[in-house]
C-alpha cells in the first residue's frame, strides 16, 4: 500500500492572516510539492504549486445526520488528485472564514477511498489576536473553528498588551484543552507548527501531556510573602461564606516564577479541600485549605511554614473582596513581595467548551459501550472532538480512541506494564454537561 | 521523458493478448465509435491510442498535460476521443492526428465529459454543463446546477441529457429551445449515472453505497442497495435486461427485464471473492461481462442462470482500474493502477460458448 498523502486543514477567521501564512508555508524552502485547496474567494500569488479553487459544497448523509455532512468537493478534487502518477507529499485545505471545519474533517472519515489515499494529519486555526474576542462572541463558526483545532495560532500579537493577550489564551484553553497555542506576529508561524501536528493520529493520542487535562485557574490571586516563623491572615466578610487556599513554597517573588507555582497547584484546587475553622494553621504542601468565613465580623487564620523563605499563597477570590491583610506576630504588617490576579474561570459565557475527566483504575468496556453509544446518539451533534486514553479491565494495552461528533476512531496502545492504571478523556463541545459525563464515566468503573 | 512501452504479445487457442507498461495509472479506457481505435487515459497526462484492426501495434502516446488525464469518453464523431485533463482543458484526441485543445474550462476541472454521434458535446465545468458541437463551438451552457456537476449521460438518441449533482438529477430536453430542466430529487449526493437502453430508467451511484433508479414513464423512483463500496461503474447487459454495478464482492445486477423498477437487493451475479469488484463491464452483444477485482484479479462472467466464469489472469497483483468492450464486443480493453495496460481480441465463438446458458 502506498504511503497516505497528509492534508493539513486551515481555518481562521476573518482577516487573521492565512492567505499571509499559506503564502509564507508556499514560499519556503522546504523542498516539499504541495497541493493547496482554497476557496473560491482566496487570492493566492503562488504559481509554482498546484491551487485547486474549491467551493465548499457540503452535503448530509445517512438521511440528513449532522455528524455526516461532509463536502463532497473535496471527496471529488482528491479523488483527481489521487490518479496523478506524480503525487503531493502535502495537501493543505484552507477553508473560508465562516466555515465550520466539522464537515471537512469528517470527509477524511466517511468516505473510504479518501481515507484510504490521504490522512488528515491536523486542523490549524488561526486567530487575530485583536479582533478575536468579539469574533468569538459574535459567531459560533469562530467557536467551532477553535474547538475543532489542533493548533490554534494567535496572530498579531504585536497588537495586543499582555494583560489582552492573557485573557484570550485563557479564553481560548477553556474552550479547547487540546489544542498546542502558538503566538505569532505577521503570521511568521514555522511551518513545523502548522504541519506534522499528528491531530487525529492515534499513536500520537498517547503523547497528550497530562497538563492539557488540567482545569482553568480557579483562584483569582496569588502573592508571594517572606515566611519567618508564622503570620496572620486576617480577613473580614466578603463574597462567599468560605474560600480555598493553597500554600506552596515559591523559588523567587517574581511573575515567572508565581506562574509556575501556578501551574503546578491549580489541580489541587478541584479536589475536595480540608474545612478550617478561624484560627486554625494553614501549612504549606498539598492540601487545599478552605477557610470559613462566616458568623462572625473578622477572621483570622495562621501562615506557617517549618523553613523560613518565600511562599505564594493562592486565594480562590482576591484579598481586596475580603479586606485582608497579613500581620506578623508583633502586628506589624506584612508586605505581599509581589502578586498577580488570575481571571477567574468562566469569565465567558462561551458554550463551546472542552470537559477533561479522569478516572483511577479500570473501565468495564460493555459499559463504556454503551455509555459511549447513547451519549454519541444523543449529544453526538453537540461533541465536535473528544479524544481519551482507557483502562479497559483485562487488556494488557491502553485504548486510545479520537472522534469527531458521532465518527469514532479507536485502536489499542501501548502496555500498561506496571503502571497504575487510569483513564483520561476530552470533550471539546457545546454545552456540554459536566456532571453528567463525570458521572457517566464513573458508572463505568470495573467493579 | 516518456517511458517507452515495453510491448508484449501472446496468442492462445481463443484469443490473443497483447500488453504494455506505461508506469502511470490508468485513469481511463475506452474504444471509439469506428472499433477500429482504443485509448487509455493516464495519471501522467498522456493519452495512449492503439489500432485494434493490426496485430501486435504499437501504442501511440499523446501527452497533454503535466498532470493528469481525468475523463476520457468516445468522442461523437466516428474515430477519436473527448478528454478532460487537470490543465482545466478539454481536448479531443484524434488516434492518427493527435489532439487539438477544444475549450478551457474557467471554473472547474473538465472531470465529467460525454458525446453523443449525433454531434454532441457535454462537458462539466463546476455546476455548469458546456455543449459543443462537433466543430468545438459552444453552443449552450447549461446552468446553474446545485451543486457540482458529479455525472453526465446523455439517452439512446441524445434529445435528453441527464445531469447528476446533490440532491438528485436534472434533466434537459435539447430540442433547441431554452427551458427550465425537470429536477429528479432524491437526498444526498448523486455520482455516476445511466439510462436504460429505452431511455425509461435513470440509474444514479451515490455516495451513500447505493443506487437510485428512476421511472420516467411511472414518475416513480426507489434505491437501490447498499453495496459494500461505493459503485464506480454502472454497465447494462447487452439486451438491456440487466444492471450490472460493481462494489460488492461479487458482480451484483440488477433485472429490469419487466419494466417495473427493481427489488432493491441485487442478484450476486459472478463468483464470491474476498477481494471487492472494482469494475466491471458487460459485453456490447453477449450475454456476459467482465468484471475486474480490486486484486488484479480479472474475470468474464457469463450472466445466464447459472453462471460460467472464466479467469482471464493467473496472478493478479494491482487492482484493475478500468474496463472497456470494443462496439462489436471482441476486444476487452483495460489496465491497472501500475500502468499494465491490456487488450485481449476474443475468439467471437468461444466468448458465445462461454455467454451461452446451456
């Protein structure tokens, strides 16, 4: 059998630059011949690769499924492309600013014969960095573009202060987990980002970093304080009758440093915390502390470390919301060296989004079955991409699995060996139901 | 820069086998309206014309594009061709002369073509269809399609021409005067079609592994299917009786002896093989047909009650990528996706043996 062509989706909104990158990834030196499928609206000057206008006709399938619209176009120009005897290492499909790239994606898995000659290797969307956040709010082909993405490219970020390009990196994560961000200016994306992504290849399913399941940032501030000994935290009534709290020591008081610490502590904040009555000890480590806050005017809680030095403490809400402070022992205020406000979750009400669950131990495969089965059935329109790593009890190998809506694509992995078993699983999707699929997964453990 | 055939030649009891490597896929296959001429159209854009009239001649190779040859259809005069190539031209290809560029398509890839002996043209251009005259001018352009145009045919007589896209057909009456079509809907998207020799069916393939058969006198329409694959060729049985289609394991058809539309499931017509039948084609005056597996593998089958079958190759590699019959059926002309072309000349008696029921 000879080798699948890889075909390389890009999307992007309005004005984000992808005439500019595909022009760039054309120009290049990479000695590869490269086909590109553009929309009847493109304007692209290069003339010594193949471009092929197409015109994004999609059709439904199977009685008018959502899940099988694809565009018979493609099938057709692919299928040209494939009776050359001189073949394309790469095809690139750019589609229209308004497209949704459900159907693109779902051609490469509804019809047989383009599977069988070309392997979609990853979708990459492109945003502007400026004009993105009301794109998305005002258009949900923008949503679908970022949740079906492998790459996600944040163009012209020279646009943009920090502060802007932070709160559209978040906003971008919480609607897809998934997806590698790249930040570029004047779409100078290498094309290594762009190519090669392995977006729905399932032995690179077993990469997915373990990071990309964590949650969004669910405490609002994070300072860093000089611990000698202990200090108080004294709080008034503020917002919540209780509030979370981690501390961790921190290596120096700056940024950098604070967004590490970050990273590394903010899955404690979803799991359950240990509940602190006024006057207890908070003490750095794994715990997430939560500390009561109510009948009462003002509330004191202790800092206490066994090593004198620098720790951050994280604060699900900010300390101004509580009028809080820290005192020494001597009652002498004690400065916070340096902090930083995280945008709390759901500072959108985007509904696109993505769901990252996980589950210690083994799956009971006939229940995950069925599970997964009425789940497609009844949410599949609304689950544009999930992507997972099983458990299945009595297989010696993971099961990885990729879909796309009801399309579902799943092999066996690698040996578990001695490794303690757990499952992970994606959801990026609208309006999806955390509750019910966190419950859903759990009635599938192995007994 | 072309690879030079190599030519080989083998004569058995009943029939002769003459074969080529070309190294470019074959694309296309088909005998023009004289018998006298074959063409095979490649992925390397050449075009490959043979006499079937000489023993043992040499193929003529006419290159029209860098890229590749898309459709190839008997032209509508007596000898030549009508191609479409990925250089958006469409050409037509004289065996002894060559080709003369007869339009360049604007919007799309000229992918669908047909002619019709009584002068006639169509070529798909997106969701337009050109008509040319046997001159190469334009003389209508069919517009505007639903979507891309996925098939052309035009009926036994050419006054209808039949045009699939999504949704369903169009249908033209070309009496010169301009009109709207009559559309024949059905969801999803429409490929490949036919029409019965009494031009009362329009078969479409589609997308969705079936088929969809229309009565045009009945104004009733059914699917037909599913296969295991996709249908790429559709062929009637030389009385016209049968519907032969390729994508399932065995050759499956389809009677329409009756003129009342089919029972949807297909009569297995030919042997059961674990590889998928990639095309086939039925003989132009007997009861049989060819039919070419996705292995290489290639057979006659003769479409009586109980079938005869006869393998035509001992050891098949590549699947066979297109077949065609010579007008008079003596001549079964085809290759594969490596570029071995072949042409067998039947001994007319022995093929009736084989086609004969008792």
């Amino acid at each position: 059998m000879t080798q699948r062509v890889p075909v390389t989706v890009l999307t992007g909104f309005l004005g984000s630059g992808k005439t500019t990158l595909l022009n760039r990834i054309l120009t290049e030196n990479h000695g590869q011949r490269i086909a590109v499928i553009e929309n009847e609206f493109g304007e692209i000057g290069v003339d010594q690769e193949l471009v092929i206008n197409a015109d994004e006709e999609i059709f439904e399938m199977n009685n008018g499924c959502i899940c099988c619209t694809v565009r018979g176009d493609l099938i057709r120009i692919l299928g040209n492309l494939v009776k050359r005897r001189d073949k394309f290492d790469r095809i690139l499909v750019e589609t229209t600013g308004l497209a949704d790239p459900g159907p693109v994606a779902q051609t490469f898995f509804v019809d047989d014969e383009t599977r069988e000659s070309f392997d979609l290797d990853g979708v990459v969307t492109l945003v502007d960095a400026k004009h993105a956040e009301l794109q998305l709010d005002n258009s949900e082909e923008a949503a679908s573009q970022i949740a079906f993405a492998d790459v996600i490219i944040i163009n012209k970020i020279d646009l943009v202060d920090t502060d802007a390009l932070d709160a559209l990196k978040r906003r971008l994560r919480s609607m897809n987990l998934m997806a590698r961000i790249e930040q570029v200016e004047m779409a100078d994306a290498p094309m290594e980002q762009v190519l090669n992504v392995g977006g729905f290849d399932l032995d690179r399913a077993l990469e997915i970093k373990p990071s990309f399941l964590e949650p969004e940032y669910a405490f609002e501030w994070g300072g860093v304080l000089r611990l000698d000994g202990k200090a108080n935290f004294r709080l008034q009534n503020g917002p919540d009758p209780v509030m979370s709290a981690v501390l961790e020591p921190i290596r120096a008081a700056t940024t950098e440093a604070l967004m590490e610490t970050a990273e590394r502590v903010y899955t404690r904040f979803s799991a359950p915390g240990e509940v602190l009555q006024p006057g207890a000890t908070i003490s750095p480590g794994e715990t997430l502390w939560t500390l009561t806050l109510t009948d009462a005017d003002q509330y004191e809680y202790t800092l206490e470390a066994d090593q004198p030095g620098l720790y951050a403490l994280f604060t699900e809400h900010t300390p101004e919301e509580f009028n809080a402070g820290f005192y020494g022992d001597s009652g002498a205020d004690i400065d916070v060296a340096m902090e930083h406000f995280f945008n709390p979750e759901h500072t959108h009400d985007d509904t696109v989004g993505s769901i990252a669950l996980e589950l210690d131990g083994e799956i009971d495969g006939t229940a995950l079955n069925a599970w997964m089965g009425q789940l497609l059935q009844t949410r599949g329109p609304d689950i544009f991409r999930m992507k997972g790593i099983l458990a299945i009890a009595g297989e010696e190998r993971r099961f990885v699995f990729q879909g796309v809506h009801m399309l579902f694509d799943g092999q066996p992995g690698k040996a578990w060996g001695d490794q303690p078993r757990s499952s992970r699983l994606v959801f990026i999707g609208r309006n999806l139901n955390e509750t019910e699929l966190e419950q859903g997964l759990r009635n599938c453990r192995a007994r | 820069m072309f690879l030079q055939p190599t030519t080989g030649s083998k004569a058995v009891s009943d029939h002769r086998l003459d074969s080529w490597i070309v190294n470019a896929p074959l694309t296309g296959v088909c005998v023009d309206r004289s018998g006298q001429f074959a063409a095979f159209a490649g992925g390397d854009g050449c075009v490959r014309t043979v006499s079937l009239l000489e023993p043992e001649s040499s193929l003529s190779v006419w290159p029209l594009t860098e890229g590749a040859v898309l459709a190839l259809a008997p032209d509508c005069q007596e000898r030549g061709f009508l191609c479409g190539a990925d250089d958006s031209a469409l050409y037509q290809v004289h065996p002894l002369d060559g080709p003369r560029e007869l339009a360049l398509l604007t919007r799309s890839w000229p992918d669908q073509l047909v002619a019709h002996p009584c002068g006639l043209r169509a070529v798909s251009d997106g969701p337009e269809v050109r008509l040319l005259d046997t001159k190469g001018r334009l003389v209508n352009v069919l517009a505007e399609h639903p979507s891309t145009v996925a098939g052309l045919a035009f009926d036994d007589r050419g006054r209808r021409l039949a045009v699939s896209h999504y949704n369903g057909v169009s249908l033209w009456t070309l009496d010169g005067r301009s009109g709207a079509p009559q559309r024949l809907c059905h969801r999803g998207s429409h490929l490949d079609l036919t029409w019965s020799r009494n031009g009362r069916f329009l078969v479409t393939a589609t997308q969705e592994k079936t088929l969809h058969v229309w009565d045009l006198v009945a104004g009733q329409d059914a699917t037909l299917g599913p296969c295991i694959n996709k249908v790429k060729a559709l062929s009637w049985s030389a009385d016209g009786s049968w519907l032969l289609a390729s994508g399932a394991d065995t050759v499956s058809g389809w009677s329409f002896s009756n003129d009342r539309l089919p029972a949807a499931a297909p009569h297995m017509l030919g042997r059961y093989s674990e590889h998928l039948i990639g095309n086939v084609c039925a003989n132009p005056s007997l009861a049989l047909a060819a039919a070419g597996y996705n292995d290489g593998g290639l057979e006659l089958v003769s479409l009586a009650v109980q079938p005869q079958r006869r393998s035509l190759v001992s050891a098949p590699s590549t699947p066979i990528a297109g077949l065609a019959w010579s007008p008079n059926g003596d001549h079964l002309l085809g290759g594969d996706k490596d570029g071995r072309l072949f042409a067998y000349r039947f001994d007319t008696d022995s093929l009736a043996r084989l086609a004969c029921t008792d």
